[in-house]
C-alpha cells in the first residue's frame, strides 16, 4: 500500500519519497532542497548522499547506486537515472507480484553533467508532470545551447559582462560544463561554486570555473543564482535566465532578465507522454503538474489519475 501526504509512503516498507519534513526512513530522489529533509536515515544515490549531506550536514545514508537492486521491507528497490542533476534517481519497488516506478524530477535525453534517464517497465508509474501542459514544448537542446553560446560570445565581444542566472544545483553546473567545452571559462559565485567542488569531488569534471570574487575577467562569464542584485563591480552586464520556463512569452520581463533561454532540466510536455510509453504501466499517478494533465493521459487512453490530495490506494 502506499499513501500521499504531500509524498509518496511505501507503507509496507514504511520509506516515505522526497519528503521535505523529517522522516525516520526517507528515500531522496536528488538534493533539490523541496525533495529533501533531515531524516534520521536516508536512502539514496551515493551522489545525492554526497550533495544532501554538503546542504544539510553529516546525515546517515544508506547509498543505493543505480542498477543495484537491494531488499528493504519486504521490497526490491532499484534506482534508475533519471537525467536531472548529479545523482537524480527513479525508485522502482517490486513486491514480487507488483512493480512501481516513481520517477521524481527527470528529463529524457543527454544532459552534460547527469546520466541520462533510464525508464524500466512497472505496473504503476507515479510520474513529476511539472510541464503537463502542451504550452511546455521545449526547442531542441542543441538549438537552445547554441543560442546561449552565441548570446554569450555576442556579450563578451561588445565588451560587457555576461551574467547568466541558474539554479544553484545542477543548472548551474551543467551551464558552467557547457561553456567550458566552447572554451568560455565561468567564474561562479560563492553556493555555485561550493555544490560544483561537490559534483567534482563526486568525478563529475565542469572544465574551467572558478570562484567569483566582486571582479570581471575579460573572455570569462559570470554565474549567478536567481535573485541576485545587479553587480556594480562589473560594470556593464547583460543577464541571461537559463530555465525550463523561458518558453513562457514575457518570461524574460517576469524574470527582470535581458534573454530567457530554455534550458531544462524536466522533461518537457512531448518527454512525459514518452516516459509513459516506455514504462508501459497499468496505472499513472501524475505529481506536482496540473491537473489537466491526468486527463490528457486517460484522452490517450491511459489510466491516470492526479495525485496529490490526501489519498489512500492499495498497491503492495
Ligand atoms: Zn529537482
């Protein structure tokens, strides 16, 4: 059986998924600050172990590295990349009679700082649905990555600052990767910088970067997390928003940017019907999306329900 109670519990397990309140037992699918808390022990990928203790100190894990099932509770649980940061994790739980796979935040296709997502065959899918709505195509990647290229090389050739703003884990660290390999070396303000010494410590290699300390380099660009002032030291600068939501109209105006460039780290409305297909389940549960998007999978004739109100099913 499992219940939500603004998380996925595994009551036969007694494992509660991606809580953000303390649990005696948590599985953590990766270290996005929603998805985690200070549990008394936490399972998870040896990445996320490493990223979830840097964010909230010595914890005690249990490291479940991808594809390497073990038993708990009286479940199989396997892990799977789920091509969303460093470490991100799908969880599939197998009963023996009945298999469930919980995506938690992925993306399908290549990412150049996390493994690309995995989808193995269960019976029920409970599937993050953030992008569930058609107005959330995403351009193809390499476009995207060759229009923040450009809008940087543009930047540093009328000699102003290019100020690219991204999320502290994983956005910025696949940006800082990105560039790198065009030979654009990022300096990083100071939480960037410190979770990217993680995902090197991790192996994870960004290339040139380096701690950004109140000066402007010629040739290099600047990183930031969202919310950061203008940055007189720099002078002329021109911000850059790198996010899923840039392919909202008038994003750049919401996000006080000059270019909104969306590069996401979700799957994207196309990605989700296609991780139903190729996880081929009975049943869905969509989480954290709208909840038209249910009923866009049941018009395609799936099974699918909304999760996310209190609700109780049997399923182990
Ligand atoms: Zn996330």
């Amino acid at each position: 059986m499992f219940h939500w109670e603004n998380g996925l519990k595994l009551t036969r397990a007694d494992l509660a998924i991606d809580f953000c309140r303390r649990q005696p037992r948590g599985f953590i699918s990766h270290a996005h600050t929603d998805h985690m808390a200070r549990h008394e022990y936490a399972l998870c990928t040896p990445e996320t172990s490493a990223l979830y203790q840097f964010r909230l100190g010595r914890r005690r894990t249990l490291k479940i590295p991808y594809r390497r099932p073990i038993q708990w509770g009286g479940l199989r649980l396997t892990t799977y990349p789920a091509g969303h940061c460093l470490g991100s994790a799908m969880l599939l739980a197998e009963d023996g009679s009945q298999s469930l796979l919980y995506t938690g935040d992925f993306k399908l296709g290549p990412s150049a700082t996390a493994e690309e997502a995995e989808l193995p065959h269960a019976e029920i899918l409970v599937l993050e649905s953030t992008y569930g709505h058609p107005d959330y195509r995403l351009p193809p990647r390499e476009e995207t990555i060759e229009r923040l290229v450009a809008l940087v090389r543009e930047t540093l050739a009328t000699g102003a600052t290019p100020v690219i703003v991204a999320y502290v884990l994983g956005k910025a660290q696949e940006v800082t990767r990105l560039l790198a390999d065009r030979q654009i070396p990022v300096l990083q303000q100071k939480r960037i910088y410190q979770v990217s010494r993680v995902y090197e410590a991790c192996g994870m290699r960004l290339g040139q970067y380096e701690l950004f300390e109140d000066r402007p380099r010629p040739g290099w660009a600047v990183l930031v997390p969202p919310g950061t002032p203008p940055l007189e030291c720099l002078g002329r600068e021109v911000r850059i928003a790198v996010t899923g939501w840039a392919v909202d109209n008038g994003a750049r105006y919401r996000l006080k940017v000059d270019h909104a460039v969306p590069l996401s780290d979700h799957a994207d409305y196309d990605q989700l019907f296609e991780a139903v297909r190729r996880v081929r389940p009975d049943k869905v549960y969509c989480t954290h999306g709208p909840e038209s998007f249910a009923l866009r999978l049941r018009e395609a004739g799936h099974d699918a329900h909304p999760l996310g109100r209190p609700s109780q099913m049997t399923l182990f």
